[in-house]
C-alpha cells in the first residue's frame, strides 16, 4: 500500500509541476499567488504530500479542477 501512495505522490507532483511549466510561472513566482517558495519545492519534489486546503489552492491558481492534479 505504502508503495502505491508514493506512486500517487509522484504523480500529482509532476501534474503541478507540468502545469505551472505550461503557464510559464516558476517556483519563485508561486510565492506571488501565495505560496512559500520552499514549501512549494517540497510539493514539486513529491516530498510532501499536501493537504486539500492546499490542492484547492493550486487548482484556483492554475485554473483547473483539483482532480486535475491526479491526471
């Protein structure tokens, strides 16, 4: 199961990062939709697995759905 989950982690970590990238937004300008810049690398790296609150949050900046992220 543990396995599984990292797979999903991963998977949604490379969804944000490919939509921000397709937006031309970097890492640094995350923080001007209010992100912290380190925190955020953590999200991109799949080393954090954020929470809805969060998911909701990128959804809106992104101007997608929030299952968006797991596609």
């Amino acid at each position: 199961m543990e396995k599984d989950y990292e797979k999903l982690l991963l998977k949604m970590a490379a969804s944000i990062k490919h939509l921000r990238k397709q937006r031309n937004i970097t890492q640094e300008q995350m923080v001007d939709f209010g992100f912290n810049y380190r925190f955020f690398q953590k999200i991109e790296s799949g080393r954090y697995s954020p929470n809805l609150f969060t998911l909701h949050r990128l959804a809106k900046t992104f101007k997608v759905k929030v299952q968006d992220h797991f596609c």
